[in-house]
C-alpha cells in the first residue's frame, strides 16, 4: 500500500515542481523541465515495482509520471504558443535524450581507480546506465512518434473544441492516443526480448504502464489549467502557429 500513497504524492510532486518551473521561467522553464525530464524519465524506468490495487498485484516501471509531464509540457506549449513552440519542445527533449545516452556510454568506458568504492561506482553505473542504449532506444522512437502525434492530434482538437473550458478534451483526447502508441513501442523495443522479462510480465508491464499513465494525464488537467492561467509581460500573446 506505500507504493500507491507514496505514488500519489510523487504524482504531486511532479506537476507541482513543473508549475513552479513555469511560473519562475516561463516559456524557457518549461524547455528546461522538458530537457530534464526526459533525462530522468530513462533513468527511473529501470527501477520496476509493483502496487497493490484492490486486492490485485500489477508490475510497473517508474519513470511514468515524469513521462507524462512531457506531454503536459508539449500541451502547455501548443495551448498558449502554438504548435511551432510543442514541436521545438519535442526536438529539445529528443536531442537531450540522445547526448545523454552518448556521454554516459563513453563515461562508462572509463576504467575506475583500482580500489573497491571507485569499482563499486562503475558497477552501479554500469546497472543503470548499461541498459540506457535499449532503454533509450525504445524510448527514443516511441518518444518521436508519440510526442508529434500528440502535438497533430492536440492542434486538431484545438480547432474542433476551441472553448477554453473543453482544454480537458485537448488536453486528455491527444494524449489517451500518443500514450497508447508511446507505451506499444517503448515496451516492444525496451522489454520484449530483454533478459527476465517473459511474455506475462511484458503484458502486465504494458497494461499497467498505459493505464498508469492516463491516470497521470488525468490528474495532470487541473495542472494545466492552473498553469494556462499564467501570465508573463515579456512573452507574446498566445497564437496558432503551423
């Protein structure tokens, strides 16, 4: 049961810590929330734990609250600076994404000093940071597909559900579909052949992981209008741009 509670606050945190970036930053914080989460979001997939939802046990992999503020951020960007701006924060975290995986490889050819703590470093970054180029390579793809599906799928809802009080159908329409082919590729690529992973826990993970997420989505709507609500002198108005 910590799991479930413990999650809720972290879910919580998340949003809370990206309203503040938004709010102190602007448009440039929630670049920089983009760049830091897609970082983080690898990094937290690793670790694997399971809840207990009424009675039934399901495997999930963290990392997916954090994934979903990206789309938070894409959506933010697309409601108040237009498609251009979501489709720069896509290129941004993509980019992030991928120099991450590369300095990490390199930093892991590195032989260590010679002694037991240096060696016990390498041996847990090689735990984490071993499995980023499968990891980051699922992610990688299911990122770029998902994330501009949800910035054509948003744009579209934009211009059939204009009023601002239909931004949870923007908001919650676009990202029900990009999460649903985000999670098929990131869970193929990342696990379908990974050591330790049979074809009943890639299921539950797969299952758990969207429905995860689209509770995440969920929760993240007040988030966003909160967020839509502010102002800053220094940004243009909001605009469509294509």
């Amino acid at each position: 049961m910590f799991n479930v509670w413990f999650g809720a606050i972290f879910m919580i945190t998340h949003f809370t810590l990206f309203l503040l970036s938004y709010r102190l930053f602007g448009r440039l914080g929630v670049y920089a929330w983009v760049a830091m989460a897609t970082v983080l979001a690898n990094i937290q997939v690793v670790k694997t734990i399971d809840i207990d939802l009424f009675g039934t046990v399901i495997a999930i992999t963290l990392g997916n609250t954090m994934y979903g503020t990206l789309y938070l951020a894409s959506d933010l960007l697309n409601e108040k600076y237009g498609e251009k701006a979501a489709k720069k924060a896509v290129w941004f975290g993509f980019f992030t994404l991928i120099a991450t995986t590369i300095i990490m490889q390199m930093a892991l050819l590195f032989k260590p000093f010679d002694s037991e703590f240096p060696l016990q470093v390498q041996d847990s970054m090689n735990t984490i940071f071993g499995l980023m180029p499968r990891i980051a390579l699922g992610s990688l793809c299911a990122y770029f597909v998902s994330q501009f599906l949800d910035v054509k799928i948003y744009s579209f809802l934009k211009k059939v559900c204009p009023a601002p009080g239909q931004l949870w159908i923007r908001n919650n329409g676009s990202t029900a579909i990009s999460q649903l082919v985000d999670t098929l590729i990131f869970c193929t690529i990342a696990f379908a052949w990974a050591d330790g992973y049979d074809g009943q826990l890639w299921l539950s993970i797969f299952i758990s992981t969207y429905v995860i997420k689209f509770i995440v989505s969920l929760c993240s709507t007040p988030f966003l209008y909160a967020a839509r609500s502010f102002t800053f002198k220094e940004e243009s108005p909001a605009r469509t741009s294509h």
